[in-house]
C-alpha cells in the first residue's frame, strides 16, 4: 500500500517551511514508490504566503483522511490567527489519529500545540515563540529538530530540511538518505557561518512577537489569554 506524506498547506504560510521538506520527502518518493506526497488544504484554491508566491494543495482534506504522515508548516502572524482555525485543528487531529509520523516545522509546531498533539512531549519550533509551547503542555527545547515518539519538530525554517532528511533516514535507511541529500545537494556553507547563539540577544524580539499575538488573536481572548499569561 503507497504511504502518504502529507503536507498542509494553509493561508500564509512561509514557503520554504513546506517546499524544503517538501523536496527532500518528493526526492524519496522518486527512489521509492511506496511513498507519495501530497499537500492538503481545505480547498484547492491558491492559498498567498508571507512572499509574493502563492501555492496551491494538491489534495483538499476530504481527500486525504489516513496520511502515513502529515507535517504542517509555520510562518508568521497567519500561523498565529490559525490557532484558532478549528477546520484546520480538526483535519490535524483527525489524520493524527493513524498517522505513523506527525511534524511540523518552526511554528506549525504551534498549531500541533493547539490541536493537542504536543502534551508531554519534547518539542522545538522559531526560538522567538519557542517559550509558548509550554502553554500547550510541551517541553520546549533548543535544538534544531526534535523526535519524541510519533512528533518530529523542527526549529525555524531551514530546520525543516534537516528533520526531512533524518525521517527519510528513519523511512528508508541512512543509504537513501545520504543519496537524497546529494541529488538536493544539501551542503550548507552561510557565507557568514553559523548563528552565534551567545552574541543574540533573543529578549529584545520578544514585544515583536508579543504585538503579533495580540494583534492576530485580538478576536480569541480566551487563546490570547492562555498564551500571554
């Protein structure tokens, strides 16, 4: 039976969020034809996200119902309002049901949250929200993809390539993997290297981010009351 990877597509969305792992899990149904990927939303209509490209689903909800895997993208104050897309949570919390893997990638991890799917679990997301899945009932960790169990998180944006690459590792054996990420070419050399972690200082985002919560949600003070207090 072919195994589907779902993505969820949802209105703006960052793109790379979807379209890197997205790459990396199409790249292993080429080699493997037991897996397909799908992105699903709620319609096929074209969906903007937070750039000037806008994306389409291939799939609508009703027509995937038992993904092998669903993984659900972040973004910014759009994956904010969709805490409190119930459509939205509800399609999650049913297809989470049977699904083998559940992810998501920076702050699709907050919409996991709000589905339920993150209680008692380890999980990361964007470091500037990381502090709300707490409010979920996750342990927030600092790392740059998380498994616990079923859950794979992954941090901000470019995470979502790395966590791909370690579930086709865990689909399909470390061989394939390595194969997959030579024919993306996934070699990352930041002209500047790395994030210096110590020389950030993350508390002066912090009323960036609070603005946006209270912006998107000013219409679920119930929502807005668990994630700000």
């Amino acid at each position: 039976m072919t195994k589907t990877l779902a993505f969820v597509l949802y209105p703006g969305i960052t793109p790379l969020d979807l379209v890197g792992p997205l790459q990396v899990l199409s790249a292993l149904a080429q080699i493997d034809p037991s897996f397909e990927v799908a992105v699903v939303g709620q319609d096929l209509a074209p969906l903007n996200t937070d750039t000037p490209l806008k994306l389409t689903p291939s799939h609508t909800f009703d027509q995937v119902t038992e993904p092998f895997a669903l993984i659900v993208p972040g973004g910014t104050e759009p994956t904010l309002a969709a805490l409190a897309n119930e459509p939205l949570l509800d399609w999650i919390r049913r297809a989470a049901r049977t699904a083998e893997v559940v992810g998501s990638v920076c702050t699709g991890s907050l919409i996991l949250g709000a589905a339920g799917l993150l209680d008692g679990r380890q999980a990361t997301t964007h470091w500037g929200v990381r502090d709300l899945l707490a409010k979920f009932g996750a342990t927030p960790v600092a790392e740059r993809w998380v498994e616990a169990g079923p859950v794979l998180t992954a941090a901000g944006v470019s995470a979502g390539i790395d966590m791909a690459l370690h579930l086709v590792e865990r689909l399909a054996g470390e061989q394939t993997a390595r194969t997959v990420q030579l024919l993306i070419e996934y070699d990352p050399q930041p002209p500047l290297g790395g994030i210096d972690w110590r020389s950030v200082d993350l508390d002066f985002f912090t009323p960036r981010f609070q603005a946006m919560l209270e912006s998107v949600l000013a219409d679920h003070p119930a929502l807005l009351a668990r994630l700000t207090t």
